[in-house]
C-alpha cells in the first residue's frame, strides 16, 4: 500500500496535475480588495480558500469594504469550498456590504446556481464588472449625498 | 424499482484506491470523463462530478484508514449510477446525513442513498453512498 500524507501537495498531486489552490491578494481600485483563486476547491484545498478569505476579510477596514473574490482560475468547486464562500458572505453582509464573486466558468457557476448559493452573494460573469458592482454605492439617496470619485 | 438490475446496455468502471481524500481528484475526474461519453450535457457533467466528490468525500471521512475505495460506475447511454464503498472506521459507523455536504448532494444527483452493510464472518463493515445522474435535467 503506498505511503500518502494528506496534507502534503506532492502526495496530492500523484499524476504531475497542479491540485493545491493559489490564493492571491490585491487591490485593484480604491475600496475594493480581491482575492484571486486559482485551482479545484475541494474537501483537501477548501481550508486554503477559507484561510485566504479570512485574511482579506480580517484585513477589510472601512475603506476595503468592497470584497471581491475572483473563482476564474478556479476548475472545481465542490460544497466544501462553497461552504467557505457562504461563511464568508455571511461575515460580509454582517457588515452591511455583499461579497462579489466572479464565477466565469460553469465549474464554478453551476455549483453556485445548482445549490442556490447565488442568493448569498452576488455572482458576476468577469472581474471588472464584479469590482464595479463592489465599488458602487449601495443606494440610490447615498450616492447623492457622496458623488462618485473623480 | 430497479431495472438497472438488467445489463443490457450497461457498461461497468470501477475504480479503486486507497481511502484518502488526495485520490478523490482521479476519481472525479473518472465520473467527469465517463459521463461526457455518455452525452451528458454540460451541467449534468458538472453536477455528477460534484457529486461522486462529494460521496467520495463523505465516505474517506468514515472509512477505516486501512480502507480502500471502491467507485463503480455503471454506465447506460443517457443514464450513470454510482456505488461508492469504503470500509468503515468502526462496525457501528453511520454516516451523517443532517450536513450541508449531504444536502449539496441530493441537489446534484436524481437519487441517493446510503448503503450500511454490517460486518459478517470474513467481511468487514462496509459504509457506501449509491447515487443516479440522468444526462440532462429531469422535471421535479
């Protein structure tokens, strides 16, 4: 029986295919902050997305509060990674935003629409629309009181 | 009930590794493959790969560590049907079926089930998930 350590990518990865998940953090516009996931979300790789999220949420002050997770580069997602999603969408609403996702690809869409996760945070087809949506004011009266940038 | 009994039409994969959730990828991958020969259309695919992840999943957290896992795929033209099996950590293992894992795949698959099969001389316990995917969207 061969030796397998669960945690190791290497052990992971028994056919050379890149399985562990990459999680980038950046921000792109004033206000927003993303998060870049490349990879498949899994019951192995979910905890790296949630340690991911959970950064850039920690880190999300006043002027981050447009949180914008972009799953392009993302080739699976199975309930463990959408749980994380979820999680985190909950925690973003507790601050009276939502959390944007990019979900570009149907590995990614079909899980969110099949199991109704698209009603926790809003979905968007490519990333400048999501930073967009992320950025704009909530409601129509706010954005008269604060204008849009110049 | 079960005309799957029959074996016209059907063809039979099965794939088996050791019960760790690092494997878990290939057989995803397996489902994947066989449900695109099979013409499954484009969210079907994606949903019975999800969902052999997800009972694969379920059944690596109850086996036995010494367990392997065994997925068979019987395969009919617009039809698959899943029998994942592990053996279990403990003869009174019971999988759990109040999570949100659980709940995903009932949503994904058109029929699932759990599968306890008690221990008997010269046979372990045996803990598995049966599951059926259609090709396209079936009508609820």
């Amino acid at each position: 029986m061969p030796e397998v350590t669960p945690l190791s990518d290497a052990a992971a990865d028994p056919f050379g295919t890149p399985l562990p998940i990459d999680t980038t953090v950046s921000r792109p516009r004033p206000g927003a902050i993303l998060l870049e996931v490349d990879g498949e979300i899994d019951t192995l790789t979910a905890a790296r997305l949630a340690t991911g999220l959970d950064a850039v949420l920690d880190a999300g002050s006043a002027e981050d509060r447009a949180v914008v997770v972009d799953l392009s580069g993302v080739t699976f997602l199975a309930s463990s990674g959408l749980a994380v999603l979820i999680h985190g969408a909950r925690r973003v609403t507790e601050r009276g935003a939502r959390l944007h996702v990019v979900a570009a690809t149907r590995a990614v869409s079909r899980p969110i629409t099949v199991t109704g996760a698209d009603t926790l945070f809003d979905t968007h087809a490519d990333r400048d629309s999501a930073l967009a949506a992320a950025v704009a004011p909530p409601v129509a009266p706010r954005a008269l009181l604060h204008p849009p940038r110049e | 009930m079960s005309d799957a009994e029959s074996l016209d039409g059907m063809s039979t994969v099965e794939v088996r590794t050791s019960a760790t959730a690092a494997l878990i990828p290939t057989i995803r991958a397996v489902a994947s493959d066989l449900a695109a020969r099979a013409d499954f259309d484009l969210d079907a695919i994606s949903d019975l790969r999800m969902a052999v992840d997800e009972a694969c999943a379920t059944l690596v957290d109850a086996a036995d560590p010494t367990s392997q896992l065994q997925c068979r795929f019987l395969v009919r033209p617009e039809r698959i049907r899943v029998h994942a099996e592990v053996q279990s950590a403990k003869p009174d293992t019971v999988l759990s079926t109040d999570t949100f894992g659980w709940r995903v795949l009932q949503t994904l698959a058109d029929e699932v089930e759990v599968l306890h099969e008690p221990a008997s001389p010269g046979r372990p316990a045996t803990v598995g998930i049966r599951l059926d995917k259609t090709a396209g969207d079936v009508p609820r």
